[in-house]
C-alpha cells in the first residue's frame, strides 16, 4: 500500500472557529479513514456540532484547513461539498414538510445531478429527470419507506422523518456521509433499526462520521471515536479504549458516562 493509499478520506488539520472571544473549536486535528464508521463525541459545550458545522462549509474555519480526499475544501460552500461527495443530514428536520416523501428524495438526488433548474422546469432534460425519479425510490426502498411515498412529509412520524432525511442525503450519492445525531428522539427498536441502516450504508462504499449523545448505540456501531473536550481533542481509538480510558471517564462525570450507563465504565 503506497501513502496515497493510506491518505485519509476526510481530514482536519489545527482546526479553529471563534465565536467573538469564544474559542468554540480550539487547534482540533483528526481524521476519517475511507469505509470507516467514525464516531465524534464528547460532553455538551465540547464542540462537536461546531465541529461538522466548519466541515460541512456552514462554518468557515478561524483558522486550521479541512481536507476531502486530499483537496483543501476549507470554507467552501455546503452545495458545493455536496457535488463533491461530501453530505450532511441535520439534527433538526430540514425537510419540505408540505412535499411528498419521493419528491424530497428527488429534491436530495439532484444535489448529485448537474441538471440545472431551468433546465428541469423546461423539461429539457426529462431522461435525467426519470433517472432521478427512480434512483429516489430506491433510495426509498432502502430505508423501508416506498409505500410512504405519495405521503406528505408532515404526516410522518419522527423516526420516519429521520430515515427520511437519511434517504434525502443518500440519494445525493455521497462518498462521506455526515449524521448530525441521527438518533435522537428515537425508541431503542428504532436506534436498533438506525444502527443496522448505517451499516448498511457504509457496506454501499460510503464513509459514515457521526456526531452522537446516545452513547451505547456510537459505542456498539463506530470503528473509530474521536471524543472532544472543551473544543479540543481528547482522546482518539476504538470503542473499548475510548470507553475505559481515565480522561473520557473524568470528561463525562457529571452528564452522561460513555458506557450511556450514566456511570463510570
């Protein structure tokens, strides 16, 4: 394996973002190898949804470089990253509550499509178009929501709206798929079913980094953890070392232990 090979598929480097005379993100380095589930986590305040903001080009950094697949994509716009392979879900729902289920789907596949929109008001590019249209019910079919399609969203309930905005971010194509705590507000047979669809996802060829609070669903699904502390990194490795190492344990006194226990592993 040559050190191309080995370069990571996501990387940041001395990553910072202030807010004013806060330090929200403070000299953060870490890195995303290609087919890997990576885990960032850590205690409330610590950063992480500043973190995927400056990834994810909402942000750009104060300073530091984030890179994609070796391309310095510091401060580049969300839509641009999108085209790249680089897509984000949300914590809160950013769906079209009045559409459909399939047309926000179709509206996630053209984030991957060059089809302009005039272009597709016209119907110039109607072939593209019948593409899209099937490629969103397959991303439907995936996450078990096909006979939901001709549903308006705002009938769905909230674990079907979070598969959902899954869906809408896989019909994207992307190569890197950021999730913005995709379980939260979930029953445990829904976090069950989440976690088996993300892997699922990862065995389609897409890198998974997710940014999470359920502790026993990141511990049981990631391959790698990057825990953050007050806007820096903590510590790094796979489940088990994050979970019993000293620091991560002292960092979570107080909120919720990494064991999700609510005590010390």
């Amino acid at each position: 394996m040559n050190a191309q090979d080995e370069r990571p598929i996501l990387e940041a480097r001395g990553l910072t973002r202030r807010f004013g005379g806060l330090v929200a993100v403070d000299n953060f380095s870490f890195s995303v190898r290609e087919g890997a589930i990576h885990g960032l986590i850590g205690p409330n305040g610590a950063g992480k949804t500043t973190t995927f903001n400056v990834i994810s080009g909402f942000y750009a950094p104060s300073a530091g470089r984030v890179f994609f697949r070796g391309i310095d994509i510091s401060g580049r716009k969300t839509s641009a990253l999108a085209a790249m392979g680089l897509v984000r879900t949300f914590q809160g729902s950013t769906l079209f509550q009045e559409f459909s289920v399939l047309d926000n789907v179709r509206v996630g596949r053209h984030l991957g499509t060059r089809a302009g929109f005039l272009s597709r008001l016209l119907g110039t590019d109607r072939p593209l178009e019948q593409a899209a249209g099937e490629e969103a019910r397959e991303a439907l079919a995936f996450f078990g929501l096909e006979e939901l399609a001709d549903e308006p969203v705002s009938n769905l309930p909230h674990g079907h709206q979070r598969m959902l905005g899954m869906a809408v971010a896989l019909a994207a194509e992307p190569q890197v798929l950021l999730l913005d705590e995709p379980f939260t507000g979930m029953n445990p047979e829904e976090t069950r079913r989440m976690m088996t669809l993300v892997r699922r996802i990862r065995d389609r060829g897409v890198t998974v980094m997710l940014v999470e609070h359920d502790m026993q669903a990141v511990m049981n699904l990631c391959d790698i953890i990057t825990v953050m502390n007050f806007g820096a990194l903590l510590v790094e490795g796979e489940p088990e070392a994050v979970r019993n190492d000293p620091a991560v344990i002292e960092a979570y006194l107080g909120s919720a232990a990494p064991d999700g226990s609510g005590h010390a592993a």
